[in-house]
C-alpha cells in the first residue's frame, strides 16, 4: 500500500480535523522511531496514519473494526496485529517494538502538539522539560493520562527527555513536508 492509498482510506472514515492531525502526528513519530531502530519507515509510518481508522465510526469498540476496515488491503495479519495491540484493553500482546513504540508516541505526540500550540515557536526548540511541566499541570490537556505517557516508554529502554527530542524531530520534519499537500499538525 502506498502512503497515497492510505491517507486516501483514512479520509473515506475520518472525516474531523482532529483525529486527522492526530493520525499524521503519529505517523511522524512512528517513522522517527523506524529510523531511529533502523526499521522499515514507510510500513511504520502507514501504522501511525491508519491506527485509529476505526475511531470515528466505533468510538466504543476503537481499534477493533479496524481489520474490517482494512481487508481489502495489501497489509498483512501482523499490521492488522500491531493495530489492534494498541487498544487500551487489548488482549494482543505488546511483544515487538513496533508495537511498543506506537504505544508510547500515540499519546504522546499529540501531547507534544498540544504543548507547541501554547509556545511561540511552536516545535522549534521544545524541550522534553517544557513537555515535563506541562504533564505537572493537571488542568492542561487533562484527558491524557500522565502515568501512561511515562510507563509506555519503559519497554523501548529510551530517558524521557530522548523520546521527546526524538518525536518533535520527527514532528517538525512531517510539519514540512506536510504543509506541502495543504496539511498540517499544528492547525
Ligand atoms: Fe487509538
Ligand atoms: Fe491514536
């Protein structure tokens, strides 16, 4: 599948901005990591756009219609594996890193995104310190659950200062090329 195909999918099920942008976050930060780990970027960066496929039309049962969704597709039983591993009660193992790492920017990147909305600079020169601050204020983007963004890096052996370095490179580099078909992360 090609990259083309698969915004195209994702667009025929997600239809707000929001889980758009989310979408493209996490493909930027799956392919940073990919590179990162020496991995295929383009088949982890398709996982990041297409994980929440599923979101908009099931909200309930996300990531589970995902595979449906997905089945007249190229991408084999473990992409469809890796997709459902990331559900917050699933029964698919976490066992590679692939899977790890989708855990732990899924969250996290559109955290970061959230914190680069609030600085002037945006991306440029976000620190993972500015990232730490805005977790110890309880009233900023409090859905998110601040002890899963720090337990989910534990199984990559990544500091948490690394991990944010390496999602808002990824996420500045996607910002570029993005803005260039008319998208962006940062609204
Ligand atoms: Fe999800
Ligand atoms: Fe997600």
């Amino acid at each position: 599948m090609t990259r083309e195909e698969a915004l195209f999918l994702l667009k025929k099920h997600v239809k707000t901005d929001r889980v758009l942008r989310h979408s493209l976050a996490v493909e930027a930060a799956m392919m940073a990591y990919a590179r990162k780990f020496g991995e295929d970027e383009h088949e982890w960066g398709l996982l990041g756009l297409l994980h929440d496929i599923d979101f908009e039309a099931y909200p309930d049962e996300h990531p589970h219609h995902a595979p449906e969704l997905l089945k007249d597709t190229d991408l084999d039983d473990d992409f469809i594996q890796s997709i459902l591993s990331h559900g917050s009660h699933s029964s698919i193992p976490r066992d590679t890193k692939q899977r790890q790492c989708l855990h732990a920017v899924d969250e996290m990147a559109s955290f970061i995104i959230a914190v680069a909305l609030m600085r002037p600079t945006r991306l440029e020169g976000l620190k993972a310190k500015s990232v730490k601050k805005k977790m110890k204020t309880k009233t900023f983007a409090k859905a998110v659950d601040r002890e899963e963004l720090v337990a989910s890096i534990e199984p990559l052996g990544i500091e948490f200062a690394e991990h944010v370095d390496i999602i808002v490179k990824g996420l500045m580099e996607h910002e570029a090329k993005i803005q260039k078909e008319g998208y962006s992360l940062l609204g």
